[in-house]
C-alpha cells in the first residue's frame, strides 16, 4: 500500500503542517497576550472605569479589525489580491461594528 500523503509530491504534508505552525503561532501570541492581561488587569479595569471615548474606542476598533481581516487572508488561501473586493468592505463593517460596540458597552 502506498501512503496517500505522499501521492502528490508530500504538498498536502507540507500544506497542513504550516497551517499547523500558524496555529501554534497564534495560540502561543493569544496566550502571552492573555498573561499580559492578568499581570496589567488591575490598571485595565482602572483604566475603562470612566469608559471609553469615541477617540479610544476608534483606535482600539481599528486594530481590532486589521488584526481580524489579516487572519481572515491568512485562512482565505486566496491571497490578499484574491479576496480584496470583499476584505475592504468587510473591514469598514467590522470597523464599526468594533467601534459602535466598545462605545456603547464600555
């Protein structure tokens, strides 16, 4: 019997072991961006205890939403070029919606 993941060249193999690294990649940022939050939570809480601004709110939507659209082409697979006509709108959308909901719930 022939091993199925080296029918093609080992391309499958390949593809599915850098999905997995970016994987491990995102969970290992999202983690160390976790403990930074329980080390630095007290001025968090200090900080949004007067809520957030429309200024603040739109600095923390803007990043929110390119970080959000740049993993949305990462697992497109389409590339950035591919997929332009649908990230542009889809991050005004998410922009706003970012924005409007720290506004208003912070």
């Amino acid at each position: 019997m022939s091993d199925p993941l080296k029918s093609d060249g080992g391309k499958d193999a390949r593809a599915m072991q850098r999905i997995g690294l970016i994987l491990v990649a995102l969970c290992v940022l999202w983690l160390a961006a976790a403990a930074l939050m329980v080390v630095n939570f007290g001025g968090l809480v200090e900080a949004l205890d007067a809520g957030l601004g429309w200024r603040e709110a739109a600095v923390l939507a803007f990043f929110a939403s390119t970080s959000l659209v740049i993993v949305f082409t990462l697992v497109a697979g389409d590339g950035l070029l591919g997929e332009l006509q649908f990230l542009i709108p889809g991050f005004f959308m998410l922009f706003g919606f970012f924005w409007l909901g720290l506004v208003l719930l912070f």
